[in-house]
C-alpha cells in the first residue's frame, strides 16, 4: 500500500510506480469518485488516443457500402 500526503497548498503527488502502472502522463485527468466518507477512487479519464484501434477496420469498399446501405434502406 503506497502512503501519500496531502501538501500546505492541498495537492497529492502520485508515487512514480503507480503513474508507470497506469501509464500516466503530465497533463492527463484523473476523476475522483467517492466512495464512502473515508473512501475514494482516482480513474485515468480516458482520452481520445486511448480508443485509437478498438474499433474494427473497414474491410469494405466505402462506396459500395454507401450503395449498399441506401439499397437496403427501408
């Protein structure tokens, strides 16, 4: 369990090897979620290079699959 504390101008620096586990970088967002009263989570918020490639490529022609989608509209 890593310790961290709280400095006179309220902010928390983040041990390096949790910011290596979460691949964490300057400028990067992080969400807060309370828990309980004495609890809470920091989140990595997700930016836009985080779902480079989760999608399926398109193996299809695109206009084919334009000419496709209007033939089979309904």
């Amino acid at each position: 369990m890593k310790t961290i504390t709280i400095s006179s101008k309220n902010q928390v620096v983040i041990p390096s090897s949790v910011r290596t586990r979460l691949k964490l970088r300057s400028g990067d967002k992080l969400v807060i979620e309370r828990l309980t009263d004495k609890e809470v989570v920091l989140r990595k918020e997700p930016s836009y290079g985080d779902f480079i490639g989760t999608l399926p490529a398109q193996q299809q022609d695109p206009v084919k699959r334009i000419r496709d989608l209007r033939d089979n509209w309904e």
